[in-house]
C-alpha cells in the first residue's frame, strides 16, 4: 500500500505487533521506516514485517522508553492492557500501563516535539444516554479500562493545549477484521466467526437487542493515517462507521457469510453489558477528512476468509 500523503518519516508504533498496530506498521512500512515497540505479551512476532525494526520491551520500561523509544518523527501509541476484565481484576496495573506508560510517553514525545496519535476508546463513555454518541457526550466509564482511556484521552489534550504537542486521540469503537483472534478479550466478531466455522452453536449473551458500531480494520488504520496529517490536532476523534446493528443480526450476517449449521442460541446476559453503541463520526469526516469505506458485509466476508486460511 502507498500512501501519498504520508511517506519518508520515521514512524514508532506502540503495539505494533497486536491487531490494530500490525495493519498500521504494514501500511506505513513500504514508504516509511517504521520501528515497532511492543512487548509481545499480547503481539505476534509473525505480524510484524521483516523489514521493519522491532524493540521489545514494556511501555512501562522507562529507560527503554527513553533511549529508542520516541527517535521518531510519529508515534501511534496502540499499546496498552486491552482486556476490560482484566483491568477489573487488576486495576493497579491497567493504570500503570494504560496511564502511566502514557504519560511518560507524552513526556519523551513534548521534549523531542513528536506528534503522538494515541488510541483511546469508546469505553470512556460508559453507558451511553444516547445514540449516537459525540465526543462532547457524557463520559462515565464502567471499568478501570474505560477510566484508563478517558484519562489519556484529557493528557492528549492538555499537553497540546499546554505543552504545545501535537496530539490527536482517536476513540474506535468496535474494530474488527483479519488477524483479530478469537480470545478471552476478542471482539464479538472474532468469536462468532470462530464458532460458526468449527460448527459451535453461536452464542449470544441475552436477547441479542444490544447493539454496537463495528468499524473494518482498514477505515482504523485511514483514521490514524488522518490524524498524523491534519491540522485539526489536541482534539479526540469518534472512529467508527455512523452506524449500528443488534448483535443477533451481526450473529445472522456471519451464519449466512459462513453458510454454517451452527445455530444461534442466547446466554445469560452479561451484567454491566453496555446495551447501545454507535458512533456519531461527523467530527472526524469535517476535520479529518475521514470516511468509512467498508461495509459490515465486506468486512466481515474479508475477515472470513482470512479465518478460513488460518484454519487451513
Ligand atoms: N480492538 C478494538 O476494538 C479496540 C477498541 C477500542 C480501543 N482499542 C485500543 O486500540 C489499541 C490496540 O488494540 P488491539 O485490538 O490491537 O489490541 P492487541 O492486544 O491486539 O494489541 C496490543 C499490543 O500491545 C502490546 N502490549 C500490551 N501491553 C504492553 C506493554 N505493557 N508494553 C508494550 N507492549 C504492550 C501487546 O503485546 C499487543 O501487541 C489498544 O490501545 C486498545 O485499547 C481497541
């Protein structure tokens, strides 16, 4: 992939060997020196392409952090403990990683004056009171993650608004596509497909009304593209597609993409399960010139096929 509007930098991406990072250092990596930070206690070394530079250690790993971790002209910062239930059990440590690492990275970044896009998420809006949701919209995270985010997300802001970084803080909503894995953290799509492909009944938690705004891998990686080049910086951007569907219609869509015998059958509800989400993106298409480009049927054909040769 080339991108005209984005070429010759030197580029760190956090994360780069996890879902959403691996896509955007393959993307950046043909006209870019791309260096990927990652502890691979959730990455994959096999995501990463061979010519790009790998230093692996903590986001927590100060000295690490200080010594290569910000020689860059852009840092995407996708690293961080991604697991909402983990961060429950372990709230001390999702903040030291999620907050802390990301503020020591804001630091390093304000003395080398490298813009830093981050990742933050729409779990800083908790239940939300309404769809869909603006970013000026309340914000009651439910989990030590949520919370972690938010408070990132207001760093971002405040060093651009005090310190003079460059900062944008994009806030996706569900992502999914190839090289997501089915786990305890996955997403929905991630398991479903997984069920549905090795023939398990496909499970819902409660009456599958839920309802939640899924974005293709492609459009995450367009969006971070965007915000390493606007002017529009020291804002958060919503990141999804504008729209919405219940999760037995998502379960419904993959039956028919799979052509499984899988049935679909309903769980206990999850208590604490947000019921609606979708983003409001109208911020991030007039300033970031960001727009959607993959159906929820494309994305989810794609990503079944990438299954289907993974299982191969
Ligand atoms: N996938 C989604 O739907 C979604 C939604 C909202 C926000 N996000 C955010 O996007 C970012 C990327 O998520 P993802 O889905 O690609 O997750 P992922 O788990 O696939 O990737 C995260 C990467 O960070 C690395 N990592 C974790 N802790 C680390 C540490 N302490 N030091 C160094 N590296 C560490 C992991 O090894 C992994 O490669 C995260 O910040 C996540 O919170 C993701």
């Amino acid at each position: 992939m080339t991108l005209p509007e984005f070429q010759n930098q030197r580029v760190l991406v956090t994360g780069g060997a996890g879902f959403i990072g691996s896509h955007l250092t393959h993307a950046l990596a043909f006209d870019n020196d791309v260096t990927v930070y990652d502890s691979l206690i959730n990455g994959d070394l096999e995501n990463v392409p061979e010519d790009v530079n790998l230093i692996k250690a903590d986001v927590c790993d100060d000295e690490a952090l200080h010594q290569d971790g910000t020689k860059a002209d852009m840092i995407f910062h996708e690293a961080a403990m991604v697991s909402v239930a983990q961060s429950i059990d372990e709230p001390v440590k999702s903040q030291a990683i999620n907050v802390d690492a990301t503020h020591s990275l804001l630091e390093e970044a304000q003395k080398r004056d490298v813009r830093v896009v981050l990742a933050s998420s729409a779990a800083i809006y908790g239940q939300p009171t309404r769809t869909p949701i603006e970013e000026t919209d309340p914000k009651e995270p439910t989990s030590p993650y949520g919370l972690d985010k938010l408070t990132i997300d207001h760093y971002a802001r405040l060093y651009n608004d005090l310190y003079d970084l460059e900062t944008v803080a994009l806030r996706y909503f569900n992502v999914y596509g190839p090289g997501q894995t089915p786990g305890d953290y996955a997403g929905v799509i991630s398991v479903f497909i997984d069920q549905a492909l090795s023939g398990e009944p496909i499970t819902v938690h409660g009456d599958g009304e839920q309802t939640r705004d899924f974005v293709f891998i492609d459009d995450v990686v367009q969006a971070n593209i965007k915000a390493a080049t606007t002017d529009a910086v020291g804002e958060a951007y919503n990141i999804g597609t504008g729209e919405s569907v219940t999760i037995r219609e998502l379960a419904e869509l993959i039956q028919d993409i799979t052509d499984t015998d899988s049935d679909i059958v309903h769980t206990d509800a999850r208590s604490g399960d947000i019921e609606h989400s979708e983003a409001d993106i109208s911020k991030a298409r007039d300033r970031l010139d960001y727009e959607p480009t993959v159906s929820l049927r494309e994305g989810l054909e794609r990503t079944v096929e990438w299954y289907r040769e993974e299982l191969e």
